[in-house]
C-alpha cells in the first residue's frame, strides 16, 4: 500500500468513477494505514502519515515527545537523542522521526484495503441519501439491472434502487438493459445503510404522472381531491377546481384524451377513470359508475353506508371482475357499498296487469313481482282470495314460504 503508484490509482478510480473526493479518500487512506501499523511492529506509536495527493506518495513520521527520562520509546525520545534530529530541541518538543511503512506485510495489507472498502461503501450511502433525499416522490429512469427473488434492481445512473415485489405491478416485466421509469417511494435507511425503494404499485406514482402531464394539476388550479387504484387494472381519480370556467376532467384527460392515453401508455394499458369530485357522496358515487344510473340510493350516514339499485345490465360492470370495480369505487368514496339488482317488472306484463299490480302490492303490502304473478293468474284484489289456501298458490309457483306470507296478508287485510 506504500506503493505510491497504487495509491494514486485508487485515488484516481474512486474520484471518477464513485465521485468520492481525493482528500476524502486520503483521510480514509491514511487512518487505515495508521490503523494497521499500530497493529503491527509499530505497535503503539502514534504516527502522522501523509498522502501527496498528485502523486500518491505516501511518508509516515512517529510523533516522539522529547523527554529526560524514557518510559516508552515508542512515544518518547531522550533529549539528547532528540538534538540529532532538532539541534534546539527542548523538553516537551514533539519531533517527527520518519518511518518506512512498505513493509507492513500482507495481513496488515489486507486490513488496509479492507478499511478501504468499508469507507467507500460508507461515503457512497452518505451520498446516495444526499443525492436523493430531494427526489423523493418524483419520478425517476433508470436501467433494469436484474432481478432478484421478484423485485428489480434498477440503475438509476449515480446508485443502485430496488423496485420490491410488492411495488411491482403484477404482469409486468422488464429484461436487463430494459429502460424503466418508476416512483422514488422512500429511501430506507436500513443497517445496511440508505436504500432507495422504487415503485410502479403505488397510487402515488399515478398522482405523480398527472402532475408531470396536466399542466392545471402542476400549477394547482385542478386539485385530486381523492384516488384509488388497483395495479395493473384500473385507477380511479377524482378532479375538481374552484375556477368556473376550468372543466376539471376535460383538462385531465385532454385534447382527443391525449393527456389521459399518455399515462394510459405508460401504465401499459391499466383504465384511468377521472371523475369531477363533488363533496356529496351521494353525487360522487352517481359520477364514480357512469354510465351506469344508481337508483334507490339509500345513504347511511352513521355506518357509512350506501345501499343502492344497477339494472341488471349494469350490475356486473359496476361490480367489476371479482368485484373489484366496487371495491375501488367504495375505496375512492370512503363509504362502504351495498349493491344490488334493480327489482323490474316481469317481461309481458301490460299497463292494466301493471296497474293492477301495483294495487294489490299496495293494498297487501307484497312485492310487486309477487303482486304481478297474482293478477296474471285474476287474483286482481284482496277480495278474490276468498277459499284460496297455501297450495293453491304454491301450484302458481310459490314457493310454501311466500304463499303462506301472502296468505297471511290477504287475512290481515280482510281483518282491517
């Protein structure tokens, strides 16, 4: 390590190529050295070592105290030894007596460079946490180095980050040298030191890609006022503004859609609904399923709640693939969703019957399909029930259950 052409090599490699400053790595340098002669044949000493910083030279002197009486030559010298090295040299004078340090051996060699390692990598976490520490939330690029155990490493030119499995979107993959643009999630400063922690997964880099592409969103004049996302399947956004003359969701999704297919693209066809937020859940969840109508809207403010009716057409699309297209609208509303099949009217039944219909549910308290299957069959009023039983109306397809509880109406009714 005494090998001033070896030293200047490292100091020119880290320089270039790890950013570390030569007087850094001098400082590093010099106190391995000193850390390894102590434990060496210098053992004790107390040693002053210099690194010229252009040539990586290196010269070493023991620091000796002068003194009158020797109890550690290896911190002090006689005075009158003392004079061979300093002529005017006085009790409690400090002299540097040069050492030769290139024969440290191998062992203390290696300690050096072990040293060595350990400071870089040190200097290099100091700088990754002070590179990126003002990045984070942004977007950034970077290369697909490999992949391990399910997640990324990505170069992202000055650092190494790591996009986990669990910021991955799922069916995504990248290959080596692959370009790839993320969120800078979090630097985590684990016991290993600052790692920077990427994600595609989170909500959050959604948010970030409308600000980067809407211009309104960037400068404030559209707010996301609230968001859900499912990875990989569909985001919900909800835009609103305090200018009248802004239409939120047009400066959203832009021109043609242009802005809204940018992020659509880079989300590698992931749907983008942008909604315009209103502070009434009721409206907000009238916005949040078109095209499909809500309808007999039921909102339970204490449980948060909202029970309402899709036609049957609608119902699957609101509900979406494992009902995942509800859990996103509740998730965007923060009210839990109770949703159910509209009740229509049988296919074939007439103004007349229908009227009829809608008589004897009234009148008996019974669901108007029930009421339906009734006046098809001339039970047109409560009246026409007479010696009518429980099989008889199980014959019209009743089930035993249902024809005893209209049964049971037709007598509270007669009773009235």
């Amino acid at each position: 390590m005494s090998n001033s052409s070896e030293i200047l090599a490292i100091l020119e490699y880290m320089e270039k190529e790890k950013q570390i400053s030569r007087q850094d790595m001098i400082e590093s340098i010099a106190a391995a050295i000193r850390n390894a002669a102590t434990k060496s044949a210098h053992a004790g000493y107390d040693l002053k070592i210099e690194i010229n910083p252009r040539s990586g030279a290196l010269k070493s002197w023991a620091l000796l105290t002068v003194t009158d009486s020797v109890a550690d030559p290896a911190t002090q010298i006689h005075i009158d030894k003392a004079k061979l090295f300093k002529a005017d040299a006085v009790i409690g004078d400090v002299i540097e007596r040069e050492l030769d340090l290139s024969n440290l051996g191998r062992i203390a060699a290696k300690n050096v460079y072990q040293t060595i390692i350990q400071k870089v990598r040190q200097f290099e976490k100091e700088r990754i946490y002070d590179d990126y520490k003002d990045v984070v939330g942004d977007i950034v690029s970077g290369t697909v180095r490999r992949r391990e155990k399910g997640a990324f490493i990505v170069d992202l030119g000055k650092a190494e980050a790591i996009m986990p499995k669990r910021e991955c979107v799922a069916g995504e993959d990248y290959a080596p040298g692959e370009r790839i643009r993320c969120l800078l999630l979090e630097i985590d400063n684990s016991p290993r030191g600052p790692e920077i922690i990427l994600s595609r997964a989170s909500y959050k880099f959604v948010r970030k890609l409308f600000d980067v592409e809407v211009s309104e969103i960037a400068d404030g004049t559209v707010r996301i006022e609230a968001m859900a996302r499912e990875p990989g399947y569909r985001t919900k956004i909800a835009v609103a503004s305090d200018d009248p003359r802004i239409d939120p969701v047009g400066a959203c999704v832009g021109a043609g859609g242009s802005r809204v297919k940018s992020i659509v693209r880079e989300l590698n066809g992931e749907k983008i609904d942008v909604i315009k937020y209103s502070p009434d859940p009721k409206t907000l969840l009238e916005e949040c399923i078109k095209p499909a109508v809500a309808k007999n809207v039921k909102v339970d403010v204490a449980n948060r709640l909202i029970s309402f009716e899709v036609s049957e057409k609608d119902l699957s699309v609101v509900i979406g693939k494992r009902g995942s297209n509800a859990k996103l609208t509740s998730r965007l509303l923060g009210w839990k969703l109770d949703i159910a099949k509209e009740v229509e009217a049988p296919v074939g039944v007439d103004e007349k019957v229908a009227q009829a219909a809608d008589m004897l549910s009234a009148s008996l308290d019974i669901d108007f399909n029930k009421a339906a299957i009734l006046v098809q069959n001339g039970f047109v009023s409560p009246d026409a029930f007479e010696d009518v039983d429980v099989s008889d109306l199980v014959d019209m397809g009743f089930s035993a259950e249902d024809a005893e509880a209209i049964i049971s109406a037709v007598k509270k009714y007669q009773s009235q």
